[in-house]
C-alpha cells in the first residue's frame, strides 16, 4: 500500500509552488534574453548611425568649403548628394517625403542640410526631423541618440567644428534648448542623451 501511495505522488506531476518556479525561471531566461537583444539592437542602431554621420559631415564640409561655396540656402542633400550618392554607409536610405523633399533618412530621422553661402557665420546647417515612420507625427525615443548626441559634443567649439545646436519637443514643451558657443552654458552629453528622447526638430550650425 505504501508502494502505491508513493507511485501516486511520483505520477501527480508539478505542484502550484513547482510551476510558479518553473515559470518564474523562464520569465527570467525570457527577460535575459530580451535585455540582450535589445542592448544589441541599440549598440547597432548607435554604431550605424555614427558610421553614416561620419561619411556624411565631410560631404557637406567639402561641399561648403572656402572658394567653393554653393549659394545660400543650397539643399546640399536633395540638390547635391542624393544625386552622386543615392547608397550611403550606415544603413541609411533615401526617401522622398511630403514636405521634406528627396533626401537621406535612417530610422525615424530625416536629415536635410542647406548652405551657408558665404556667411562667416556658418558653412553649413544640418537639420534632422524625428519622426514616426508614417511621416504623421514626431518620433519618441529614437535610436542613434546617443551616436548623434557624441558627435554633437566631439565637435562642439573647435575650429572649425559646431557653434550652435538647437531643438525643441513638439510633444513635450519642457524640452527646448538653443546652445550657442559664443554664450553660456555649454552643453554637456548627459542633458543632450536625455533631452533626445522627445526632441521632435534639431538643427546642428558647423561654423
């Protein structure tokens, strides 16, 4: 009789407190794996859109460049780049777009850029537009910030380098700045990484 008792518990199968266990193991492998995928996802996100910036800001400096000026207002994308290079590095495509015209886009952001003519102020300005894939709304949390946001930073106040990033939130009004080299304060990677999650519109000034 023992004999049976003890085949009867061995065959019952998992108790409530077993499969809350089992569960709660693969919740966590589940989880593990899902952290992963996604840091991986956004380390290439970052790597792409740093390799793209970095084929691309050179471009626009040769296009600007002393003695070789285009006229003001240039779309230095549409009207010069797109044409000679329509398979960018990076993973970037090129798309045309209501309202933006024919130009380079990488996930969820748009990117125009326009000279400066022979303004002693600037070269070139690089507009970048977060926006959802729909081309309906603005964007939130955009993959590459935090390439973009390095770049921004690497190049602030050198000679030449940028002198002045601007953008603001169309979503969320607390989120605008407009850093200027010549007036404090700087900016500083930390509040640019943080600010990028909602910024709707950046505009970047290479002197």
């Amino acid at each position: 009789m023992a004999r049976s008792v003890s085949a009867a518990r061995y065959y019952s199968g998992f108790s409530l407190i077993e499969a809350a266990i089992v569960l709660g193991v693969i919740g966590l492998v589940i989880g593990g794996i899902w952290a992963a995928s996604s840091s991986v996802i956004s380390k290439k996100n970052n790597d792409d859109v740093r390799t793209f910036i970095a084929w691309l800001t050179p471009k626009l400096d040769e296009l600007t460049a002393d003695g070789a000026h285009l006229p003001m207002n240039t779309m230095l994308l549409e009207d010069v780049l797109v044409k000679q290079f329509s398979t960018p590095p990076g993973g970037a495509t090129v798309a045309t777009l209501d309202g933006l015209g024919t130009t380079y886009v990488h996930d969820n952001m748009v990117f125009l850029a326009q000279s400066c003519g022979t303004s002693d102020d600037c070269t070139w300005i690089l507009s970048i537009f977060f926006i959802n894939s729909d081309n309906t709304d603005y964007s939130s949390n955009p993959p590459g910030c935090s390439a973009l946001m390095s770049y921004v930073m690497s190049q602030w106040n050198q000679t030449p380098g940028i002198v002045r990033v601007s953008y603001f939130s169309a979503t969320d009004s607390s989120i605008s700045a407009d850093y200027n080299a010549d007036t404090p304060p700087t900016p500083d990677i930390a509040t640019l990484t943080a600010d990028c999650r909602a910024i709707s519109v950046m505009d970047i000034v290479k002197k």
